[in-house]
C-alpha cells in the first residue's frame, strides 16, 4: 500500500509504492471486468486552473471505478466572493467526498489541503512545483512501449525552468534509474540546471540522436513574468521537432508530450502525429494510472489485495 494516504508529489514516494502504483494500472488495463472500488464513493474535483486532459481522465477514472463526481470550478464558485482554499476545501469535506483531486496555480496547495482534511488529497498540478499522476502515466506509457526505464536514455525539451512535468518526470525517471537530460533555451532553464542532478545543454543535436524517449514540453506563457525567448518562431527554429529534425532521432525512439501541444513550435503536426508519437496512448494511460492511484487511497486494503491475488 502507499505509506502516506494523498498522492502529492514524486519526491514523496519511494520506488516500492511507485512500482505498486504502475502494476495495478497495467492490472487494471488488463482486467476483463474492474472491481468498482468506488461504488458509493464521490471524488471531488477542486480545479483552480483549467484543464483538458487531466480533469477529464480523474472524472473517467473514477466512473470506471463506479463512483460519482463532484466538479469544483473557480470561476462559478464562491472563490469570486473571497472564500479561502482551507474554507472551500472543508466545506466540499463537510459534503463527505472520500477523495479531493486538486489543481492549483500556487506550488505547495495540496499539501496546504492535506494538512487540513482528513480525506485523501491528489495533487492533479500545482504551480511550478509537480504534477505526479503525469510522471507516472508517462513511465507507465515508455515502459508499454519500450519495456523498463532503467538505463534508458530519457531527454527533455523545452521549458524546463516553468515546468511541473518536467520536475515530477525527473524524480521518477531518477528514481527508477533512467538517464535523463534535458535541454532548451538558457531562458527557460534554471539558472543552474546542473541542480536538477541531470546533464544538459542548449544545443538539441547534443542529445537528440541519443535518446530513446523525448518529452517534449509545452511552452508556459502564463507561467512566465515575461516573454522568455525572442518568438515562438524563434524557438521552434531551434529547438522545435520539425520533420527534418526528426530524421536525427535514433530508431525506435518514441516522442512524448504533456500536452495542450502548440503545433509548429514544441512539433510540427507531421511529427505529433506521426509514428514516433505515444501521444495519445499517454493520455489512454492517464485513465489506468488515475484510476490506480484512487482506488489506492480510497479503498487501500481492497486494492491491495487484488492487486496482489485478484
């Protein structure tokens, strides 16, 4: 079982519970028929930011598991009249959901929750800071493609210095042993990237030949104090994956991306959608991973058991 009763961060967990997390989604993908871990439970979802694929897969993930759902929109709610995260977070409690999945522009709120309710509490991204279920369903999708991580040469594109993704993908790669680079503009890395106890450079023929798996990443505008790099234009021409960049990447190489994709700068449509792309698969997976990671804090005895047995 998870030693702790949130998911908040990868750095929080050890490589067990990491392992035990990936086993029952590949469970679970495999299952002819998924126990409903979640029947008569409700999962709320506290989203501060917006979100396409995340949001949704949390609500998908948790119908499979037979439970119902409570959507949180800022916009709509009384966070417009001046209501607190605390107070907003204890009166969705108060309604007696077993879980609170959470997203939120300001690094350190999930764990702002927790130590505030008693139910489970999911980080689905917060701020600068990380974004857990991705890592996972980003290791869980190279591993379905490419067997273990470990050893395998992991680089990452973009911008790195803004990136959640990229923070909880670098300690789980780390964690399972895989060699991870990175790279992108000087802007959009931290001051000193060797921080992140990974190589680097600003060059992408440096590594791209190399690579069995790139993540590229989303440019973060509205992360940004201000433009960070000249043009979009700009940074596609250097650092963008076109069709003729593509032709460097080694064979059987996959390419990886946390999505929304900016077409025509992070990748050309032709690259994104062409067979090098687990693009979508990364988002199939979001729902298995997903639906690990709740049926793990909501039900733990049960689903470690099937897990084990089942």
């Amino acid at each position: 079982m998870l030693m702790k009763n949130n998911l908040l961060a990868i750095e929080d967990i050890n490589k067990e519970e990491v392992r035990y997390l990936l086993k029952g989604a590949k469970k679970l993908a495999q299952a002819k028929s998924v126990p409903l871990f979640l029947n008569g439970k409700t999962v709320a979802n506290l989203f501060f930011e917006n979100s396409t694929r995340t949001r949704s897969s949390f609500e998908i993930a948790t119908r499979k598991l037979g439970g119902s759902v409570l959507n949180f929109t800022a916009t709509t709610s009384s966070v417009q009249k001046g209501e607190s995260l605390i107070d907003t977070a204890r009166n969705i409690e108060a309604m007696q959901p077993s879980c609170i999945v959470v997203r939120h522009a300001s690094a350190g709120s999930p764990k702002v929750l927790a130590d505030a309710v008693n139910i489970p509490v999911v980080n689905a991204g917060d701020g600068f800071h990380e974004h857990p279920t991705q890592a996972l369903l980003d290791v869980f999708t190279i591993e379905e493609k490419l067997g273990s991580v470990l050893k395998k040469k992991i680089l990452i594109i973009g911008d790195i210095a803004h990136s959640r993704v990229a923070r909880s993908d670098i300690h789980l790669l780390k964690k399972l042993g895989a060699q991870v680079s990175v790279c992108g503009p000087p802007t959009l890395l931290p001051p000193e990237p060797e921080s992140l106890g990974v190589s680097y450079s600003y060059r992408l023929e440096d590594f791209l030949n190399m690579a069995d798996v790139i993540v590229a990443l989303r440019i973060q505008l509205e992360r940004q104090n201000k433009m960070q790099i000249p043009t979009l234009n700009e940074y596609a021409k250097f650092w963008g994956i076109n069709a003729e960049r593509a032709k460097l990447i080694k064979k059987g190489a996959i390419i990886l991306h946390p999505g929304p994709i900016n077409r025509g700068v992070e990748l050309q449509s032709e690259v994104a959608d062409g067979p090098l792309s687990v693009i979508l698969d990364q988002v199939a997976n979001g729902v298995l991973v997903r639906m690990s990671a709740l049926a793990a804090l909501c039900m733990p005895k049960e689903y470690e058991e099937w897990v084990k047995y089942g």
